[in-house]
C-alpha cells in the first residue's frame, strides 16, 4: 500500500495529491447498520503520508472517529517535514530554543526511551542520512561512505517517522475508549491498533505479510487491546546497479540495515513502543531481538522472519493461523553459556534442529542439541568439576518446565551453564 502510495505521490502534483485525498475521505463515509445491534462506522483518509482507516463500532463511533481524524491532522501539522512551520521543521532548522508543543516534548522523550532500549539501533536523529539517499525526495542515490560517515556523526536533525504512526495511534485508541468505544480496529499504514474485540465476539485478526510473497499472509494474529506493527525492508527501497537499498537505516553507519531480518512485527499494548522497537529491532536482528524480549516479555512480543524465510514468534503470541515452518520461542526454553561471567552464547532449546558445539576454552566444549545441552568435553585439569549430566526441558506429563535446574558449572575454567529464566 505504501509503496504504491508512494509511486503515485511522485506522479501527482501537490495539489492534485489533496484533491484525490479529499475525493478518498468523501466516497467512504459512515455506514450505519440500523438493524444491528451495534453501530459500524468506517472512514479512511490520508495523513502523515500514508492512508489511514478507521472501523469503530457503538454508540459514539461516528463522532469518536471524526474526532481521531482531526487529532491525527493536527499531530501530522505538528511533525510533519514537509510543513516548515511544523515543530520538528523548526527543529531542524536549528532552533533548539523553539517553544513545543507539549505533545512533542512527549513524543521525543519517547523516542529516546526507544533509543535507550535498543542502544540505538533506534535513532530518529538519522534525518540527515535518510535525506542523503532521498528518502524524502523520491530522487534516490547512494551517497559516499565519507558523507555518510560525516552525516550520522552530526545527528542533528530528526525525522519522527519511525514513531509517530504508533504514538497517532496511541492517540487514536485512548480518544475512542474515552468515548465508550469498546471495539475498533484501527490501522494507519500498517500501524494497527486493535480495540476490545469484534463487534459480534472473538479477538480481531491481522495478517503479517509475508515479505517473500506480499499478497500472502505467513501468520494470523488474534488481537484484542493490543498493537501489531511491522517494519521490513520490502516496505520502501530503490534499486541501482543490482543493489537494493531499504529505507530502514542503520544509524550506526548510514547504510541500510543488514542483519539477516526481512521484517519484524511488534505486539504490544503501546502503539508507540511497538512502532519504536519494529524499527530498531530490524537493525538489531534476531539475536539481540530475542535478548531484548527476554529482558521485557511484559512489554512486547514478535514475529521474525529472517532472509532466510526462518519464522520465529514469542510465546505470547496468539494466532489464528500459520503458514510454514513456524518456531515458537519460550522464553523458559533459553540457555546462557556463560565463560568468566560473560554470556558467550545463548541457546534457544526450542529452535534447535541440528546439534552444535559450543567452544568455552580450555578445551571445554558444550553441545547444544535439539532440547538439551551438555558438556561434551571439559579439559579441568585435574581440578574437580562439578557437572549435571544435561539441561533438559521438561516435558508437559511432569507438568515442569525444567528438568536439571541445577547448571552445569565447571570451576576452574569459570565455564557456566544456565536457564536463563529458572524459577
Ligand atoms: P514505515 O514508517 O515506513 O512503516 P518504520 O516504522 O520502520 O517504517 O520507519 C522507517 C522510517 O523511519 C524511515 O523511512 C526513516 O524515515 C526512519 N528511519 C530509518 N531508519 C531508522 C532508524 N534506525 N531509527 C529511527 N528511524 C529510522
Ligand atoms: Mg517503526
């Protein structure tokens, strides 16, 4: 849809462009089921570059969700790069001392917060880079390393648009609840905010596309009071010499993220957080993806599908369907290898499906195999080792998740081996 959008927007004149928006949100007006037991009301309209829509049923819908429309304007005139009056264009423009708008104090405070999170794989302070390859403009080229270099070291212009649909639609789902609203589906460019559940009983399912085969959808996910947002590099790119090149950066260098992910969807109660986080995980990959989730599995869960075709959900997730070769992580399933206190490696019981050693030095080796990990060889040097035979996870007759909570530890060589989440 975006990627379309996008396309159609380097055709259309700017005044031509508000024309077809105004044309969009005049066909789809309210439609009103007077024999039902509930009031249906969609709209859809355009902000923030992208098309939005809105199902909201009850009572109020109609005036709650012409409510949401107007806020997500007036967001959109806030931070929006292409408005020079917007706070964020006064930003970049140097004004550090600009008076905000409150809302965009909180705005930045959040993206920092998602900065901090994923030690700043998150950046939206990367503006200038992504203008160096004309994102914005529509007119792509692939800037030197020595520009690129000099453009992220600035970091002094920033570009909200990682977060803001996820905050709008924060936004969106407080203004609906506050008017009663109990059930809506909410969806800004592939932001989703699904509220209560369907009108006549269930959760609300939404697709994730999947990035090999963008009309099918790989997994189904049932949600109700939550957030579902995807970032992959299949959303925006451009081609040259062979190359793609993906609109999601890595701020550490300025080049496109390249960490063997295809897309990362984010399920969590906070639009704003999974929007952040799709971004920055993106850019962190798989590995420092499920790190993080185990550091926060209140807050958020996932869906990765690598380049590889690999998908791998977190136990929190709830599906209504799946196609392929699907692996969930739990994170009781985890093992840290851990060599004079530092974790060297991290096993994921549940998505081993071929045996593999791990070296710990000193000639210790650990096997990790699929649902167990041992000690294969340990080189003590006549010292005492005090070892368990394997860590095993438990199988559902035993009703425990664990099997040997003891770790497998060998002194002298400071080698230990650990559930990670052992009760
Ligand atoms: P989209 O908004 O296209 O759905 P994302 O939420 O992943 O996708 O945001 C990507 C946009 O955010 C890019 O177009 C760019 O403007 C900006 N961006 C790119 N890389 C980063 C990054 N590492 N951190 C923060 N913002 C980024
Ligand atoms: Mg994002």
């Amino acid at each position: 849809m975006q990627l379309q959008l996008r396309h159609i927007r380097r055709l259309l004149s700017a005044p031509a462009l508000l024309l077809a928006a105004l044309l969009l949100a005049a066909l789809l007006g309210a439609v009103l089921f007077g024999c039902a037991s509930y009031r249906e009301y969609t709209s859809e309209f355009f902000a923030m570059d992208t098309v939005m829509s809105i199902a909201a049923y009850g009572e109020n819908a109609e005036s709650a969700a012409s409510e949401v429309e107007r806020r997500i304007y007036e967001l959109d005139a806030l931070w929006s790069i292409g408005n020079p009056s917007s706070d964020i264009s006064l930003l970049n423009s140097g004004r550090r001392d600009a008076e905000l708008n409150p809302e965009t104090d909180k705005i930045l405070r959040e993206a920092e917060r998602v900065r901090d999170m994923t030690d700043g794989a998150f950046d939206e302070r990367i503006f200038a880079a992504a203008e160096a390859w004309g994102f914005y403009s529509g007119e792509y080229r692939v800037p030197t390393q020595d520009e690129l270099r000099r453009l992220i070291s600035l970091r002094d212009k920033i570009d909200l648009g990682a977060i803001a649909k996820g905050y709008a639609s924060d936004e969106a789902a407080e203004l609906l609840r506050d008017a009663g609203i109990s059930s809506a589906i909410i969806n800004l460019g592939g932001n989703v905010y699904a509220i209560g559940g369907k009108p006549g009983g269930g959760d609300w399912t939404v697709g994730v596309r999947d990035p090999f085969n963008l009309s099918k959808n790989i997994v189904t996910l049932k949600l109700r009071d939550r957030a579902a947002v995807t970032s992959g590099g299949y959303e925006r790119y451009f081609e040259q010499d062979g190359a793609r090149y993906h609109h999601i950066l890595d701020p550490r260098t300025g080049y496109p993220a390249d960490a063997g992910l295809a897309s990362v969807t984010v399920v969590s109660e906070s639009g704003t957080l999974a929007d952040g986080l799709s971004t920055g995980l993106f850019v962190l990959g798989k590995e420092r993806a499920l790190e993080l989730w185990r550091e926060n599995r209140a807050l958020f869960d996932l869906v990765l599908i690598e380049n590889d075709g690999t998908v791998t959900i977190t136990e929190g997730i709830k599906k209504a369907g799946s196609s392929g070769r699907l692996t969930t992580v739990a994170a009781e399933s985890i093992i840290g290898i851990y060599k004079n206190g530092e974790r060297i490696h991290t096993a994921e019981l549940d998505a081993v499906s071929e045996p593999y050693d791990v070296k710990a030095g000193e000639g210790n080796i650990v096997r990790v195999a699929p649902g167990e990990v041992y000690m294969l060889s340990a080189d003590c040097r006549d010292q005492i080792c005090v070892h368990h035979a394997a860590l095993r996870r438990g199988n559902g007759e035993s009703n425990r998740p664990f099997d040997a909570e003891t770790p497998i530890v060998c002194l002298p060589n400071n080698v230990v081996v650990k559930w990670e989440l052992a009760p």
